[in-house]
C-alpha cells in the first residue's frame, strides 16, 4: 500500500483566509510514526507570522462580533458537512501523521465534526436576561457579549477533534481564534483550514500556525493587549507555565490538561461487560489519551477472571501501520514517548509487577510498544501516579469499596473515572466519591459533543462542548437603566 498524503492537502500558514508561506521561508518535515518516513514539509511559522495573524483576528474581531448569530451558526454547520463530506482525505491525514488506525480516524472525524455541528446550533443560543431592580431604581440587563481574540493550543493526538471542539465556540460566540497544532500533526489542521475557507468564514476570522518552536511563535501573542483568551489542551507542566505566562495580563484561560484516570471493576460486576469497556477505555488510540484508563483495580475476588479474559483481548491486538487492514494498534507518536514507555514498564517490573503480555518494543521501522498487560503491580510504581500515554494496563486489586476509592483518589489528577457495578445504590456513592471531572458508570466511552468536557485538580479548568462550552469566549456584561 502507499502510503502517501490526499492530493490538496494544505501545507501553508493560513493567515487572513489565505495560504501563505513562513515570513521566513523554512519549513519543517511532518513524519508517518509508523515508517518514520517524511511525508511532508509544512512551512515553519515565525514570531512575526503569529503577530501578523493576531492584527488580522482583531481588525476581524468587530465585524465578527456583529456578523448574525444565524449566520455563524449556518457557516459552522456548512464547515460540518464539508468535512464529513472530505472524511477520506481527513482520515487518511490523520493516520499518516499520528498513526492511529484507520477506522479510529474515521471515528475521529465523525466525533471531531460534532463540535461543530453542536455549535452552529448553540450560536442563536447565547441568552441574557432582563430585570427589574429590587429598589425599584432601575432595571438590571444582562448581556453575554465575545471575550475577543483567542489563541488554541492543541495536541497532537486528536489532531482533528481537539480543535474542532475549541474553533466550534469560540466562532459561534462572535471571537476570531489563531491555532496553533502540535508540531507532529499540523496537516489535518491545515485542511481544517480549507473546509473553512470553503464555508465562507470571513477573512482574518481563523488563522492556523504550524510551529517548531511553539513557545518563540506563542510568547509575543500572549504578551500582546490584542489577545484577550488561551485555550489549551496538553500536558499540566506546560498548561502551568502557559497559566504563569498569562498571569501577568489576567487573561482568561481554559486548561484541559493530564490524567490518570482509575477502572474500578467491584465484586458484583459483570465481568465480561467490564474487559469489553476495559479495552475501550484503554487502547483507543492506543492508549495516547488524557481520558485514558491508567490503573485498573480490580475486586480480589473477581481479579484474576478479569486479568485472564483482559489479557487474552490484548495479546490478540494487531499492531501495525494504520492504513493495513486489520491493525487494532498504531505506533506511538515519537521515539521518546516509546522510551517513556518502556520505562514506566521497567519500573514497574523491578517494584514486582508481572508482565502477562507485551511489555517489549518491537523490531524494525516505526515507534511502536507492543500491548502490555501487568498485575501484581506495587502502589509506588510510576505508572500508578504518571500518565502512560501508551498501551499499557496496570493491574492491582483491593479488598473493599472505601479502598477503591481512595485508591482511585490518591492522585493530583482529576480527568476521568470508570467503574463497573451492577448496584445502583453502589453507583450512586462511588460516581459521587470520585474526584474526577468525569465519571463513566459501565461504559468505557465518554466523550460527547452535548457532554461537559474537563477536569479538576490538576488536570485542569473550563469545560469544552455541552452548553457550558461557550461559556469560555463569553463575557458577561451589566446594563442599568
């Protein structure tokens, strides 16, 4: 099979509704995980490029603002079909550039247009309220009114799908965005910026600004009283500094970032229900998402029916390169995440764990770890507090419910939860226990265009979809008269 890009494929800045190159010429090359092999060279955008596109979105920021409601609601849902009209090209593009399997991007691309499909409809949405005041001075009027110009800062491992999500409000509010894709997955957002030109989105109103050197193009921007938002979706080390950055002009800030999220399966379970959820909750992309089940723990007295029927899903799992029928698991997105990786699996293993499949990294071209299961795995092991970010399970077990509770609250994350129950009453107290943003009650899947999407502790703020996702480019305003 071939393994090269859709024809059209942007390779560009988008500056002003328009592709142009970096003010500097250079370029960088965007390589395919699973071969290593360079599939393109996208042009390296500069300081300068980010501050022309951030004069650009805030020349657009008035006429935006006052562009219908309806009318921003009719170009997010054209972009919408449009790319679901383009799903070859964009699933394609995404397994080239992270790896992830075919069908996962097809689902990606379905999830990712959601957001905007959710959000032409939220657009006529947007509601204040009048009052009269309770001396009877006045009336109280409340206006909900575009925070103004925002910068995105996504991560590589949802390249479509975690910029959608942020594009969907912050146009629907009346704010232009610039976005800034990771490094190793900027051409599906390149062609995001195509379908949007194609809709009609008014020049200056988005910009999309591929980067090797994400904190040179960013520093200026969040320095500039032009900005007025970050939204960012990575690492907490990094969402901190960006947090620390900002401070210095109270910008507003929405963080969704790591996780470390718990898989309780308690003793009433339905065993063979729990794998199934077990398997999505994990090895979707394998394992690179925040919402990721890290640790799974496991009743003593069900444990090792788990482990066995777990273990045997996971040792079927076919690695290969995304775009080969019947592969179940990509490669890692780099040589140093398979490294973080393996190390997190040695540690665990010299502290004990038994690894029942996997734990090695194969021969030959590509970043790939093979599908790991460990049990027996001690509670100072490092995967137990670090996100994984791979396709590895870690097993422990506990003997009573308050114990699994703690056990899946002894962590500075608060992302997401799972467990499994056939109690209700057990439901009940354990979906409220957990110290999660996020909490799946038998089911392995949780992410929804209508869902609230965030975390706490340090796993970050703000929420992303549902209706509280266009809170975050929205200001409120009072008027008395």
């Amino acid at each position: 099979m071939t393994h090269t890009l859709p024809a059209g494929v942007p390779t560009q800045l988008w500056i002003g509704g328009k592709l142009v190159d970096s003010s500097t010429g250079i370029t960088f090359s965007v390589e395919d995980p699973a071969t290593g092999a360079a599939i393109a060279h996208v042009a390296d955008a500069a300081p300068e490029d980010g501050l022309r596109a951030l004069e650009r979105a805030a020349t657009a920021q008035g006429d935006w603002a006052r562009t219908p409601s309806r009318r921003r609601g009719e170009i997010l849902r054209t972009a919408f079909d449009l790319i679901r009209r383009r799903a070859d090209d964009f699933a394609r593009t995404i397994t080239l550039e992270m790896g992830k399997p075919l069908h996962e991007a097809y689902a990606e691309v379905e999830y990712g247009a959601s957001f905007l499909h959710w959000f032409s409809e939220e657009a006529t949405r947007i509601s204040g309220r009048i009052s009269p005041s309770p001396s009877g001075t006045g009336t109280i009027v409340v206006t909900r009114e575009p925070v103004g110009p925002v910068l995105a800062i996504t991560p590589w491992n949802f390249p479509l799908a975690m910029a959608t999500r942020k594009i969907g409000p912050a146009l629907a509010a009346g704010c232009p965005i610039i976005v800034k894709p990771a490094a190793e997955t900027p051409l599906t957002m390149l062609l995001v910026g195509q379908i949007f030109a194609d809709a009609g989105l008014p020049d200056g109103v988005l910009s999309i600004l591929p980067t090797s050197d994400a904190a040179a193009l960013t520093a200026p921007l969040i320095d500039s009283a032009e900005l007025r938002k970050i939204t960012f979706t990575g690492s907490t080390g990094v969402g901190k500094l960006l947090v620390r950055r900002s401070a210095d002009r109270l910008l507003r800030t929405s963080m969704e970032l790591g996780g470390n999220a718990p898989f309780l399966v308690f003793d009433d379970a339905d065993v063979d229900a729990a794998v199934d959820g077990a398997m999505a909750a994990k090895f979707r992309n394998g394992g690179q998402a925040c919402t990721a089940a890290n640790r799974f723990h496991v009743a003593r007295s069900v444990a090792e029916e788990f482990s066995e029927k777990f273990t045997a899903r996971i040792g079927a799992l076919r690695t290969g390169h995304g775009l080969e029928a019947g592969t179940d698991i990509g490669p890692l997105i780099t040589a140093k995440q398979c490294a973080t990786v393996d190390a997190l699996v040695e540690d665990a293993v010299a502290k004990g764990a038994r690894v029942r499949t996997g734990g090695v990294r194969p021969d030959g071209p590509g970043t790939f770890y093979a599908p790991t299961v460990l049990d027996d795995v001690s509670l100072d092991a490092r995967l137990l507090r670090e996100e994984i970010f791979g396709p590895v399970a870690a097993i422990t077990t506990f003997d009573t419910e308050d114990e699994a509770i703690a056990t899946a609250n002894n962590t500075e994350y608060g992302l997401a939860a799972y467990f499994y129950t056939r109690s209700l009453d057990r439901a009940s107290r354990v979906a409220n226990a957990l110290e999660t943003g996020m909490v799946g009650i038998n089911r392995g899947i949780i992410a929804d265009a209508a869902a609230p999407f965030g975390g706490v502790k340090e796993s970050g703020f703000g929420r992303e979809g549902s209706v509280e996702g266009i809170d975050e480019y929205l200001a409120t305003k009072y008027i008395a008269h």
